[in-house]
C-alpha cells in the first residue's frame, strides 16, 4: 500500500486539477461573455496557440493507459510496442502538412462536418456515430480501465469505486469549463506526466546500475530481441517489420488525422500556422514514452531476474502453470522503486494521464453530438441548447463507458486490446479521408458506401477473430488485418467512384489537392518555426533513432 504522504499529494492534485479546470473555464466564459458560446465551449474560440495545441495533443494522446501498457509491453517484449509512439510522428507531419490546411480554411467546428463537405450528408452522419462510439470504447473506457487497476493496486480501492470518483471529478470541470478548461489542465498534466516517468525511469535506470547491467541480464536470459524495434519475419509478437511499417499508418492516420478527440485541439487553432506547428511541437515529444514510459518495464524485467524486484504479488495460475500477471507492473515499481513522497507525483502523473484522456474525449464527444447530431434535427437551436446538448451526451456517454469495464478487462494486454479495436474501426475511415484529399474523382457516394461496407466488414472480421482464434481469421496479426482491410476499402471506393462518378459543389471542388505539392504552397513562418523545415527535421530525426533502434 502507498505511504500517506504520498495519498495525501495525489488527493491534493486532484483538487488542484479540478479548481484550475472549473476556474479555467468560467473565467473565459465571463470574459468573452455570450457571445458565439457555441464556439467558445466546444473550440475555445478559436484562439489556441501552438505551444498549447503541441502538448494538449500528447496529453489527449498519452494516458494511464500508456503509462501502464507500455511499461507491461516493455516487461513482457521490450522496446517493440515503442514503434506506435515513434510511427506517430510521422503521421503528425502528415497531419501538419496535408490536412491542417482544408480543416482550418473550410472552418469546420467537427471533422464529420468536414466529410459532409467533401462529400455528403450520409458519410458526416456515419462518421459521428463511430467517431462517439470510438471515443467511448478506446478514450474513456480503457483509461478508466488502466487507472482503476493502478488505484486498486496503489490504495486497495475497490476497481469501480476509483474510477467512478475520478470520472465524475473529471466530468465535472470538462462538462463546465468547455474546451478552454480541457487544454488548460491538460498542458499542466502534460508536465506533471512527463516529469512522474522521468522519476520513474532514473528510479529503475539508478537501481539496475545503468544501462550495461540490463543488456548484460538480457544476454544471459537470451533476450536480446527486446532491444530490438524491427522484428524478423515469424517473430512470436506477431510484429515483424514489415506489419509496422504497413499496418502502423492505416491506424495512425485515423488516430492523428481524422480522429475528432485528437484534431478538435488544432480545429480551436488561432490560425493556420499555429494549427500547423502545433502537431510537428507534439511530434517531437513523442520521442520521449520510448525513453520514459517503454524503458522502465524493460528495466523491470532484468530487475525481477536479478531478484531486486519482487512480483509475488503479480504472479498468478494460468493453465496449470505459475504467470506473472505484468499489467500491474508499473504500480508495482512505484511502490517498490520510489521513495514516499515521490511516489505521490507517480501517481499524480497516472491521475494526470487518465483524467487528460477522459476530459478530452468527452468534450469531444459533446461537440460532435451538438453539431453533428443534434443540429440536424434542431437546425434553428441556440448555441445555449447546443451547449446543453453537448453536457448531456457528455454525462451519459461516461455512463456507458464505465458499464464497458468488465468486457475490456478481459484483454491480457491493455496496449494491444486498444490497438487490437483501432485495427478493425480505422481502415475505411482512413480511407475516406485518404483518397478525399488527394483524389478529386473520389465521390460522395463512393464515399458513403465504403463507410458502410468497410465498417460492417471489420466488425464482422474482428467477432469472428475473437469467437474462432484458431481460424484462419484469428491468426492474422491485428496490424496486418487493419492493412488487409484498407485495401479492400480502396479496392471499394475506386470502384464505386469509378460506378458513381463524383459531381463536386463549388466547396468540394476546393477540399481535394490538385497535386500534393500545393500544401507546401503556404510560406508559413520565418526561420525557425517555418513548418516546412520542422517537418524535415523531425522526419530526419525519426529516421535516424528507427536505424538506430533497428
């Protein structure tokens, strides 16, 4: 159990997230008064700049989820689950570069507002609904899931208990405070979560002896592989290097590019160099969670075969033979590895993950369910009913993710549960967004056929993955299944775009590049903090640490 000054710093962390969210948001509701309301709440009045977009990002992004995941992944397979937060960057650039521009000209409020545009009514519908469903199964309900073990380790708090306190704690600022109030709080979590896993990390790095001492322990277990990111053909992970490089993109370009709990941060830009330097300022933290969140589980393993870490609390009978249940490997390191009050800013920085995670999603949600749904059925309705709207389908929403605990908790790996979902949900969205921008003939009914068919198709594969794993379909590896699947969505939209040739309105005439080249046509910023230049950067530092770690 953790010390009661440590108790003492987390509870008091929570009170201070919470009187900064609720103060965050009521004071840039009283002055700016009301007028736009709607805007206000839902896209902080357009007014964010990048330094705040960058780390709202990575804090919407990074959650207690990814603080005990990637510590289990680093545990049980080493550096390998690292290539889903180094792929990210590239997918930021992506972002930065290609999509930003129509997002911040067509001045959408919500990215199915987006697709409506480009195409029709049909695709913006259907983008809304999975778009909500998504932030509830993969934003809300795995965070909760991943802070409820930690607290029910940490403080012997009953796994439902905990997470109900927080959600509501944090439901309350986010519901009132709008996303003003989301983007403030997460840029303080952001320090406060990176600044509890550098602890962690020179905790573990101080109590193997350095970096030496590990490697040695893995060549003498033949573990070896665990340093290494590119894994071979038939590697047991089921993520040899090719299955990253193909399948990463197809779930990375749905997460950081049409994803509305991610793009709704950079959608409240105050323009469009700040929408565009925001994500490329997120790219580069993303180096980081390999260093600080992947390491200390892979610290952990060589300190548990050289007897200086204890998981008899951990180990468990799984068909006749002792396991050891790694999910509560990082709780355990705090409790063993941090001295008292330190433990309590680890702690901080899991409520910081988990609370960043859920206030973000749930203001998306809110938006996309005022303007997306709500207003279809009530065109005239006031920015105040909007707003009302939006706090409700907030509330029942985090009703509903709650009630999806106990069907989640029966995944072995957090980590690869969430990705496992991505997989099966992001390839025709992905591919509606693709083929949107870059391809003119691309049609709304094409469009809106791919959406339907490709969907119903992935959750048809994944039930029969889940109910047959023996079958031909559960032994394909989820990131090879989201490329599969991606492929056959194209194969779809070019055919039906082909059957149903696009007829484009004179703003969906504006929404595609006549050739990729005319994104690079805006000059941006002098110097520096030219986007063109911090794109190449970063793409030229990810290549090298992808050598490096190869």
């Amino acid at each position: 159990m953790i010390h009661p000054l440590d108790t003492t710093i987390s509870i008091l962390y929570i009170v201070f997230i919470f009187a900064i969210g609720l103060w965050a948001g009521i004071k840039h509701k009283y002055k700016t008064g009301q007028q736009n309301e709607a805007s206000e709440y839902f896209l902080a009045g357009k007014t964010l700049r990048w330094p705040m977009i960058g780390l709202a990002l990575f804090a919407t992004n990074i959650s207690c989820v990814h603080l005990v995941s990637l510590a289990q992944s680093g545990f049980d397979s080493g550096l390998l689950n690292g290539n889903f937060e180094w792929m990210a960057a590239f997918t930021l650039i992506l972002l930065s570069l290609f999509f930003v521009p129509f997002y911040i000209r067509s001045g959408v409020t919500t990215l199915p507002d987006f697709l409506e545009k480009r195409y029709d009514r049909a695709s913006r519908d259907w983008l809304a609904i999975v778009s909500v469903v998504s932030a509830i199964v993969i934003h809300i309900s795995f965070s909760l899931l991943a802070g409820g073990i930690v607290l029910q380790t940490l403080f012997g708090v009953d796994l439902y208990t905990s997470v109900i306190v927080i959600a509501v704690i944090t439901s309350i600022y986010t519901i009132v405070g709008g996303l003003r109030a989301v983007v403030v709080t997460e840029s303080i979590q952001t320090v406060v979560l990176l600044s509890g896993a550098i602890i962690m990390t020179f905790a573990a790095y101080h109590k193997m002896g350095g970096w030496q001492p590990m490697v040695n322990v893995l060549e003498q277990q033949h573990q070896l592989e665990k340093l290494s990111m590119m894994r071979p053909h038939g590697d047991s992970s089921g993520l040899p290097w090719y299955a990253v490089f193909l399948g990463y993109p197809i779930l990375g370009i749905w997460y950081w590019c049409a994803d509305q709990t991610i793009v709704q941060r950079v959608l409240g830009a105050k323009d469009e160099n700040h929408a565009r330097i925001g994500p490329l300022f997120c790219g580069f933290i993303k180096i980081l969670p390999v260093f600080i969140f992947v390491v200390p589980g892979l610290f952990a393993y060589a300190l548990v075969q050289t007897g200086q870490l204890d998981v008899t609390a951990l180990k468990t009978i799984s068909g006749g033979k002792e396991v050891i249940n790694s999910k509560g490997i990082y709780t355990l390191m705090i409790l063993q590895l941090i001295p008292k009050g330190l433990a309590g800013i680890l702690v901080a920085a899991l409520l910081s993950g988990l609370m960043s995670q859920i206030s973000g999603a749930l203001n998306s949600i809110s938006t996309m369910a005022s303007y997306d749904i709500y207003q279809r059925y009530r065109p005239g309705a006031s920015d105040q009913k909007l707003v009302k709207a939006g706090k409700i389908a907030a509330g029942l929403s985090l009703i509903f993710s709650l009630l999806l605990l106990p069907l989640l908790n029966s995944y072995e790996s957090i980590f690869n549960g969430l990705n496992d979902i991505i997989a099966h949900i992001a390839p025709p969205i992905t591919c509606v967004f693709l083929l949107g921008i870059f391809w003119g003939k691309a049609s709304a009914v094409s469009a809106k056929l791919t959406l339907y068919i490709g969907s119903a198709t992935g959750v048809i594969v994944f039930i029969i993955g889940k109910v047959y794993p023996e079958s031909f379909m559960g032994q394909i590896p989820f990131m090879m299944m989201a490329f599969y699947l991606f492929c056959c969505c194209v194969f779809l939209q070019v055919t039906f775009s082909l059957l149903f040739p696009v007829q484009h309105t004179a703003e969906s005439a504006r929404l595609y590049w006549k050739s990729p080249l005319e994104s690079l046509s805006s000059k941006g910023w002098n110097g520096l903090g030219n986007y063109k230049l911090l794109s190449f950067i970063l793409f030229v530092v990810m290549c090298a640490l992808f050598w490096i770690f190869r």
